[in-house]
C-alpha cells in the first residue's frame, strides 16, 4: 500500500515538473518585512522579495485596492507594463510605481539567460491578506 502512494506521488511530481518545463518560470515571492505603520492607523508597509529565474515571468494580475506599490530592480533587468504605461524594460537601480487599483500586465524577467529581481514595498490596509490577484487570460 504505502509503495503505491510513493509510487503515485513520485508519477504526479514528475507529470508536473514536464507540463511547467515548457512554460515560463513563475516568480519567487518572498515577504522580507511587514510593519504597521505607527503614524497612519490601519496601514502597513510590506517589503517584497521577486526573484525571476531566466525567462520567468508572473501573470497579469492587480494588487489590492489599498496598495500603493513602489518597485526597484536589484538584479538584472525586469520588463514591466502597469495600467496605461508602456511596456518598459527596468534595468538595476531603474524603479517604477503602481497606483491603487492599478492593472499589471506584464512582470517578467527581460532576460532568457540571467535571473533577475526587485524589492516591492507595499502601503496597504493592514487588513488585506493576498497581495497578488492574479487575472486569467480570456481564451478566444
């Protein structure tokens, strides 16, 4: 009993790890700092880790309502397209800003050879929960 559960698991890691293979890369979100904001009740400022691996990228998708997001490239170079804006590459030290209620539509890495990431700070309600809403593309 127990060698077919392995079994199973072991079929259904590999299934996964073929059918992402051929697809882009998500991005590593890693939440570096959360902290109320002592001055502004019921708001707080969140500091978000994106690592991109070669050719990665995250899906379109909008952050809450509250959030006003300010994003600075770390490490290589980043291709960002938010609300009406152009589609723009970021390179190290370049930032961009994301109003409340903003669309992003485009968050990917700019290179298919090195990794890249940015630092995401976050001022929200300190009440929201899911960072990311992510949008499902609409099929034809």
């Amino acid at each position: 009993m127990f060698s077919r559960i392995l079994l199973a698991a072991a079929f259904a890691a590999l299934s996964i790890s073929s059918a992402s293979a051929a697809e882009p890369q998500g991005g590593k979100v890693t939440v570096v700092f959360d902290r109320a904001l002592p001055n502004v009740p019921g708001k707080s400022m969140r500091g978000v880790l994106v690592e991109y691996a070669p050719g990665g990228s995250s899906p379109a998708h909008f952050h809450p309502k509250s959030a006003f997001i300010y994003a600075t490239v770390l490490d290589g170079a980043v291709r960002s397209k938010v609300g009406d804006g152009p589609e723009k590459v970021y390179k190290a030290g370049e930032n961009f800003v994301e109003q409340p209620g903003d669309f992003h539509a485009v968050s990917a890495n700019a290179s298919t050879t090195e990794p890249s990431r940015l630092l995401a700070v976050f001022v929200l309600d300190s009440s929201e929960t899911d960072l990311v809403k992510p949008v499902k593309p609409v099929k034809p």
